[in-house]
C-alpha cells in the first residue's frame, strides 16, 4: 500500500535529485530518506530510483508510480471528504435542469454564491425544452427545474411555485410577405398564418409527444435548436412564429423584427421551479429559497446577443 509519506519521498527526490536534498526539503535525516527509499523499492519489488548518475532520478517506474498515486491519494482524499459531506447531511451533486427559455448566464451569480458555502456539492446543469423540463425531473434526471412550463405534472413528492408569467408576441422579419400582409391594420387570420412556414424550437420529451405552440396541423415547419435560434431565423426572414415578449423588445425597437395582430392571439405561459420534496437536503432548499427572489426574473427571461 502506498502511503503519503512514500509520495512525498518520490516527489521530493525527483524535485531535487539528490537523497540528501529530499531529506532536508522533508525535514528528516538523510540515512532515514536512504533507508526508506530502498525500504519502498523492497515493499514493491521494483527498481524505482536510478542511482547510477551524479543526480539521482526516478526511473519510468518511479515516474508512474509518483503521478499515478498523487491522483488516486487525490480521489481518495476527495472520496473523504465527500463522505464527511453526506454525513452531515449535504447532497454528493445536485441536477439542475433549466428550460431553454431561461438563460443560464443569469444563474452563474448564484453559482458563485454557492461555491462560497464550501459545500462540496457538486452541481450539474443543463436545458431541456417544453415538455422535456418536467419529463427530466419525472424520470429523475434532475433534482430542480427551472421556468418549466405549463402546470406541474402529477408527479409523486412534487413540490412548486410559480416563478413568472411570460408574454407572447407574433413577430416577423420586415421583409417577410406576412409583415406587408399586415399593413391594413387587420388581424392575422389563423388562414393566413398557416401559409406560411413557422419556426419552432424542437421539443426534447423522450417520453410524450413533443409539443408546439401556435401551428397548424399541416402547416410546414423549420425545427431550430434553441429560442435563441428561433429569433434570429424569424429575423432572418425564414419563417413566422409566437416569441417570448421580454427576448425580443430589443429586436421590436430596432426594427429587425415587427409584432402583428392575430385574430387568435396567445395566452401568457406560467413558468415554474419545481423539484422532489422527498429529496430536498441543504443544497436543494438553498437553491430553492434564492429562486424565490424576484429579482432573479428579469435577467433570466431577457435576451441578450
């Protein structure tokens, strides 16, 4: 078994390359470091100092054993301390799962805010879109989701509040037909908005049928990665489609894009944060208490490029 002390040997000898140098960077007798060299070596039965120089060097074997047991007396000094963690009541990791509508920017504050509790928690983030938000906490991918939409789904130990109400507004490139269609001052008719291809951001459900907003059955679609890159195709002109009023204000006030009337005009989503109550230890209430602050809204719903 390979002990701390025998790591330090090995690194102090290669820092120095002299058994009597190593003895005085650990604070021991040169004859003690000379016997617990050959000591190591006998214990292993392997060659691990090259002697044969003016400086003494650690031979390949040597090398390995020194960079290899730094990182497995790292693991198990990290294990340690994870266990001390769990023990006093913390969570190994915690999974957040945000949707793709809320920026993930706008957590990195409390990220940092976190880390300063030297917690030891290791956190997990990613986004799911629509209908995969809640699906990660169903299936137990994450522990908290954040501006999930719609209403909570029954779900075993779910506990929720409403973080926001998001407002939506029909917009288009300048450019696009349907923006000079408008100019009568007359409402869209859902007729009208069929005809045209409309950009939607692709589900990520795994479990139930994936979800759009304001589409008509056949009315052709392009299928983007991300909100964000939804606004800047219907920017583009490359199609039409409802968009989250607080990411595009400044698109609205540049021009880049113009909101239309629709004769069926979309109802406001409630965003949510929910997670598994049964499961809630110190990281995941801390998380929860700060997303209650409202002052988080604005930077998580705004868009900016």
């Amino acid at each position: 078994m390979l002990s701390l002390e025998d790591l330090q040997l090995l690194e102090a000898v290669r820092a120095t390359g002299s058994l009597s140098r190593a003895a005085e960077r650990l604070g021991k007798a040169a004859s003690t470091v000379s016997y617990a060299a050959r000591q190591l070596e006998e214990r292993l039965d392997a060659l691990l100092f090259d002697r044969a120089g003016y400086r003494i060097a650690l031979t390949p074997a040597g090398l390995l054993l020194v960079e290899q047991g730094a990182q497995l007396h790292a693991q198990a000094r990290r294990l340690t301390e994870r266990v001390k963690q769990v023990a006093r009541g913390w969570e190994s990791e915690l999974r957040i799962v945000t949707d793709e509508l809320a920026n993930i920017e706008a957590l990195l504050p409390l990220i940092a805010d976190f880390d300063a509790l030297n917690s030891g928690v290791r956190l997990r983030v990613a986004h799911e879109v629509l209908g995969g938000t809640w699906e990660a906490l169903l299936d137990q991918r994450a522990d908290l989701v954040v501006a999930a939409t719609n209403e909570p789904p029954a779900m075993a130990h779910l506990q929720w509040f409403e973080l926001a109400q998001l407002e939506w507004v029909f917009a288009v490139s300048p450019r696009h037909p349907l923006a000079r269609d408008a100019q009568d001052g007359q409402p869209l008719s859902v007729e009208a908005i069929a005809a045209h291809r409309s950009v939607v951001v692709a589900d990520t459900s795994r479990l139930a049928v994936a979800r759009s907003y304001g589409v008509q059955t056949h009315q052709e679609r392009l299928a983007m990665p991300s909100m964000r890159a939804k606004i800047a195709a219907q920017a583009a002109g490359l199609g039409v489609g409802w968009l989250p009023l607080e990411k595009v204000r400044d698109h609205l006030a540049d021009g880049s894009l113009v909101a239309l009337a629709t004769q069926d005009p979309r109802e406001p989503n409630l965003l949510f944060v929910g997670w598994h109550s049964h499961r809630a230890g110190p990281a995941l209430q801390w998380w929860v208490e700060k997303l209650r602050d409202p002052r988080l809204v604005p930077p998580l719903l705004h868009m900016s490029f």
